[in-house]
C-alpha cells in the first residue's frame, strides 16, 4: 500500500510500486486518464484519491475482493465488466490471478463543475451505486473502445474527445444509478451554430476544448455536447475531424506543401496520425489524394 500522498490516480499509477505493471498511459490535459496495465495475483489496493476510478476487466474470470467505497465484497469478475471506485477512498483489493485490466480516472477538479452544471445544482458522488462490486454496461463498454480505437489511430486524447466521452460515460452512470442528468432539449441557436463554425475553423491547428466551445456560446459542457449533436447531426469531436480532412483536402491539392505541414496545419501530431485519419475518411492516402487531384485521369475517393 502507498506509504505518502498522491494527488491523482495518475501520479500514483506513474510513481507508486504498481507502475512497473502499466503498459499504456494516456493523460490529456488531466480532464480524464487512461492507463491499461498488465498486473499479477495478490494486493491491487489503491490510496485515496481525489479522482472517481472506472475499471474494466478486459479478460475476466479472477475472484476479486475488497472494498472499494460501497461495502465489502467478493465477487467473480466478467470479461470486460466494470468496478468502480469512489473519489477520496483508499480501496482495497485483492485478486486472486493474473489480470488485464483498463482504467479511466475523473479528476473531480475537472469534473465537479461540469455535473453541477447539469443537474442545476450540487452533484454528489454518492449517488453512484457501483461502488460495492462489479457490473455491466454496453454503453460505456462501447464508448471506452471507442476512445481507446481512436486514441490508438490519433495519440493521446484531444481535450475535446476526453470531455465529450467523459459526459457519455458519467451520463449513463448517473442514468444508471436512478438519477439521470437533466436532458438538453433542442439544438443550438443559429448565432450559435455560426460561432461554433467559426471559432473551429479558425482554430483547426489547436486542441480546442469542450469547455471553450460551450463557454464561447454560454452553455455547459454537458449540455453543449448535446445540442451540438442535435444540430449537426455527430458530435463536436467528429465534425472538428471532418473539417480538419477538408482543409487538407485544399492543402493537398492547392499547395506544394509537405505532408507534415499541412498534418501540423490541421492539428495532427504527424504526418502519420494524418494518413491514418485521412484514409479512414477518403479511403485513399494523402499522397495518393494529391496524384489523384492533379491527374484527372485518376478517379477520387468520396
């Protein structure tokens, strides 16, 4: 067990003597953490503190015991089922085989303030129930692969993509829990649509955030993420990505410019993370994309 403070579930899984264990670890900006670790039987207990923990059991089958904020319990893990651990709660745990598990962790510095904002009023973690053993739900298993493919094709997670998948996830937690947040109704105002194109396209290069877009057209978070949707048919996270391979689409076929360049000129790490979304979107690469424009005897994906 930690001998001192941590001041995050991810400092203690970077610094405390189960870091050996991690294989993956995807921090952006601290609005959520992501790590996957590979760990063996015996004492997985944490300390306290101050994040909610999510954890997925990814093969299942290992007798789990413990307490993690809710009661004592003994359970049988599920391949791909869920734990969860309350905020300031120094859980613990023992497992009784070798594990695979992934975890996401909520700063409740990030996050207080955005649930306040969605139930009107204080939110309180101890409305969640999960916190006595395990339990299953497709949709939070569907929105953490999901971040987890596209943290694989793009690198660590926009700050964008965190909140946006946070909110899914903490709205089916509290859906779950009996108490659902309020429900946005509507889409946004049309000087609201037009501010959220502009300030996007302007800002393509940028890892813009949920928080500014929303406070940009005076809504939170939670509730942004939802009239956005309702808008514009996906969420703020895809439609940023369609315009970022539209840009580059004008790039490629409007400058010399390298594929590095343009990557960075639309808000990609490298020129790889490009190809892999521009082909998952054109179906071609960027190279080929820019044969295929000056060349119209070549046919262009669409």
């Amino acid at each position: 067990m930690a001998d001192r403070e941590y001041s995050s579930f991810i400092q203690w899984y970077k610094e405390g003597h189960l870091s050996s264990y991690v294989r993956t670890l995807k921090s952006p900006g601290g609005i959520l953490n992501m790590l996957e670790a590979l760990q063996p039987a015996g004492d997985m207990s944490d300390p306290a503190v101050p994040d909610l923990i999510l954890y997925q059991d990814i093969r299942g089958g290992s007798r789990v015991s413990g307490s993690f904020g809710g009661g004592r319990f003994d359970v049988k893990s599920e391949k791909g089922g869920f734990f969860l651990a309350a905020p300031n709660f120094a859980n613990n745990c023992i497992v009784d085989t070798s594990h695979q598990l992934r975890s996401v962790s909520f700063p409740l510095k990030q996050w207080q303030h955005v649930l306040d904002e969605a139930v009107d009023g204080a939110f309180s973690f101890d409305r969640f129930k999960f916190y006595g053993g395990t339990f299953n739900s497709p949709v939070i298993r569907s929105a953490l692969q999901s971040l987890w493919t596209l943290c694989d094709e793009e690198g660590a997670p926009s700050r964008l993509l965190a909140r946006a998948a946070g909110c899914e996830i903490m709205a089916e937690l509290c859906r779950m829990a009996g108490t659902p947040l309020s429900v946005s109704k509507g889409g946004l105002a049309p000087w609201a649509k037009r501010r959220c194109i502009e300030m996007l396209r302007a800002r393509l290069s940028e890892d813009i955030s949920l928080d500014e877009l929303s406070a940009e057209v005076r809504l939170s978070p939670y509730h942004f993420s939802r009239m956005f949707k309702q808008s514009f048919g996906v969420p703020p996270r895809v439609y940023l990505t369609q315009l970022r391979v539209e840009k580059a689409c004008d790039l490629l076929e409007l400058t010399d410019a390298s594929i590095t360049a343009i990557a960075m000129d639309v808000g990609y790490s490298s020129n790889q993370v490009l190809a892999r979304v521009f082909t998952k979107h054109r179906y071609m690469s960027p190279t080929d994309y820019r044969r295929a424009v000056r060349d119209p005897t070549r046919s262009i994906a669409v």
